[in-house]
C-alpha cells in the first residue's frame, strides 16, 4: 500500500468515526482540487463555494458507504461534487425547449496557435462566460466525458437539447477564443497549458 492510499485509508476511518481532525484532514487534502471542479460547472463564485460546501456535507453523510476496494476516494468523491453542482446549477438555470434537432453537432476547429497560447485561466475564464445551461452541458460533454443520452437523463432534457447545447458552446467559445485574431493576452502567472 502505498504512502497516498494509507493516508486516505486513515482520513477514511476517521471520517467513518466522525473524528473532527479526519474530516478537516480531508477537507484539506481535496479541496483545491474539488472547488476548481466547482467553478468549471457555476458561474458565481459564491454558488461554486455553496456546491463545494454542500457536496463535502454529503461526503462526510455518506463516508460509510465508500468502499476503498471498488474505486478510488478521489473519483467517489469527485463525483458527488458533480452531482451537486449539477443540482444546484439546475436550481440557478433554466434549460430552453429548444426543438431544433442538430443530427451531428458540428466539429469546432481551432488554430494550434491559439491553443499553444491559451492559458488554464483563460480557459476557465471563457467557460465560465457561457450561458448557464450551455456550460453545464459542455462540462458534462467534454471535461466529463458523459454521453448526451447521459447528460438527457442527467438534466432532464432531450438528447437534442444537449446536443444544440454542445455545439452553440463550441461556436461560442470559439469565437471567444479567436477573438483579436487569436491573441490571448498572457497573465503574469505560469499556468500554461502543455
């Protein structure tokens, strides 16, 4: 057993017991992680914290149904932030009844070079400039990997709608993204992506 899974091995059991420092312990161990999750999928600030507080509550309720043989604590509790997320975000928007069926949604090609000058916060930054609904579903679709039958029953919409989602999405944020003919202003910080 290595060094990363005795310690969640230990953060689990005090967890189990209700033991403060274990929960504080975990909590801190993944909350980095969890709340960028959190701001991918909400637009506010304040609801990303809200989704990132709430999904740890339901961590910390539901600890004792992990089981450390059939999955890794990281993706357990990963997936419970999504899911809260994906409830609050359906309290916050409201999906159109869009009936306009995309039988493919298109493919959006961007320039290598913009993508080489693209920047993690400038990605985050644009995704959160989406309509509420739309980024929702472009998480879903792309970060997440979900199918739009998936997301359909996720959201409680038609495959249509996700894919009509999905697509105005990628056109918009392609349009954000080669905007000023595909120079993205570079912060001062190093977090490029590679």
């Amino acid at each position: 057993m290595n060094l990363f899974a005795k310690q969640h091995s230990k953060l689990i059991k005090g967890c189990k017991a209700n033991e403060r420092a274990a929960q504080e312990g975990l909590y801190k161990l993944f909350y980095g992680d969890m709340l960028r999750l959190c701001y991918r999928y909400l637009k506010s600030d304040e609801l990303s914290k809200e989704a990132l507080n709430t999904g740890f509550l339901k961590v910390f309720q539901h600890i004792g149904t992990f089981d450390e043989k059939k999955g890794e604590l990281g993706g357990w509790i990963r997936t419970i932030i999504v899911r809260t997320c994906i409830d609050l975000g359906r309290k916050e928007i409201r999906f159109s009844k869009e009936t306009n069926v995309l039988e493919e949604a298109e493919d959006i090609f961007i320039l290598p070079a913009v993508l080489n000058k693209l920047y993690a916060e400038d990605l985050l930054k644009c995704i959160r400039q989406l309509p509420d609904a739309t980024r929702l579903v472009f998480n879903l679709s792309v970060i997440e990997g979900y199918s739009h039958g998936e997301i359909g029953e996720q959201l409680n919409i038609k495959e249509s709608t996700s894919r009509w989602h999905l697509s105005e999405g990628k056109k918009m944020l392609r349009g954000m993204l080669t905007s000023s003919n595909g120079r993205i202003d570079q912060p001062t910080d190093n977090n490029k992506i590679t």
